[in-house]
C-alpha cells in the first residue's frame, strides 16, 4: 500500500473513530422535579409542602420531567400554579412574606443523583397582571449533578429572580401557570475522552502522511 493510500485509510479511520466518540459524547439527561414549601404561618400566609394560602390566594408548584440530548436550551422544569378565589371579594394584593421554596431535580440519565434549589419567595400577589410582584429568589441560578448542570432561565428585568404570574380574570387565567425553565450541558465522561483522544491523533497521523505523499 502506498503513502497516499495509507494516508486516506488512516484518515478514514480516524474520522470514524472521533465521529463515534462525538457522538458518544451528546448525552441523553432524564429527570424528573417536585417543589416543596417550608410548612407554617408566615403573617397572614399558611403554607404546607404543597401549596401556601393568603386570603382567597393560593400557591402551589407542579413538577415535571422530560429526556433530552444535551445541550438543550429551554427545558421544563416545572410549574408555579396561582389561584384566586372570586367569592373571597375583592383584593388589593396581598404579601408573602417568609415563604421558603425548594425545587428538587432527580436525574436518572446519564447518572443518578439528586439536586435542590431553594429560596425565599417574596413580593405581592394581586389578582390582575399589573398589581403583581411576586418572585421566587433561589441562592443559586444553577444546579450539577454528576456531569449535567441545569441553569435556570430568570428575569430578563430582574436576573437571579424567577417571576410568578399571578391569576388574572382575562382571558380566563385563573388558575395560571409559570413555567420554570433552565439550559442544561452535560461534560464528556471519562471513558468519552479516552476514546476521542486516538480519533484525534490518528487525523493528525493521517494529515502528516498526505503532507508527505504530497511532497513525493
């Protein structure tokens, strides 16, 4: 076999070799979610680990899951649920005050483990979308477990903070939903690099050789 065909045989090679390890490395990430309040009386708001109450106002957080190739941007992360009971009256808006959050991801994919995030929840809570600021203020904006980090997509007007949408009588939001999302990355595991690092030589190898054959 001559140089020229040793060269295109070596590169042929190599590229399978590095294109198998590239694609070994775009990871599948599956989890799963829950929301837990911190139970008691905070002023006038009751919470249990499900949902807080505030006058005719209700508080809650529905979990998600979901499996997706990394990196994948804007993820499901889960849901807060505002509520307003019409037949409580009328209200201005009222505070939460005290109100702690915490947003538990459970990963499956690539590797198992588990991951929080917590803080507090503050602001007011009005029954129309201008008289509303409510926010939910977690520590950290991202979470890793294992190889995978999930960072959380907040407030364009107020970063760091994930804004809460409030009930709003139309067009018929009430309930109303706000989607918690993130981006997540998954880093190449181990045994991913070891099998790109001969790809990757054997294309280095392979254009050295065409160089030479090029010369003769």
């Amino acid at each position: 076999m001559g140089v020229r065909q040793l060269a295109r045989v070596g590169l042929t090679a190599a590229a399978a070799v590095t294109l198998g390890a590239l694609s070994a490395g775009a990871q599948t990430v599956t989890y799963t979610t829950t929301g837990a309040f911190t139970p008691g009386v905070f002023g006038t708001t009751t919470c249990t680990a499900t949902q807080c109450t505030v006058g005719g106002f209700t508080l809650s957080f529905t979990g998600s899951g979901g499996s997706f190739v990394a990196p994948t941007q804007n993820v499901d992360l889960g849901s807060f649920v505002t509520q307003y009971d019409p037949s409580s009256g009328t209200n201005p808006g009222l505070a939460f005050t005290g109100v702690q959050f915490t947003l538990t991801v459970t990963q499956t994919a690539p590797t198992g483990g588990a991951g929080a995030l917590s803080g507090p929840i503050t602001g007011t809570l009005a029954y129309n979308p201008s008289g509303s600021t409510l926010f939910w203020t977690p520590s950290a904006t991202s979470l890793i477990i294992g190889p995978v980090t999930y960072a959380l997509i907040t407030d364009q007007q107020n970063p760091g903070k994930i804004g809460i949408s409030p009930p709003i009588f139309s067009p018929l939001q009430n309930p109303n939903a706000t989607t918690v999302r993130a981006n997540i990355t998954a880093t190449p595991e181990p045994a991913t690099l070891l099998l790109l690092a001969p790809g990757l030589a054997g294309l280095g190898l392979g254009v050295r050789l065409r160089r030479r054959s090029t010369k003769a």
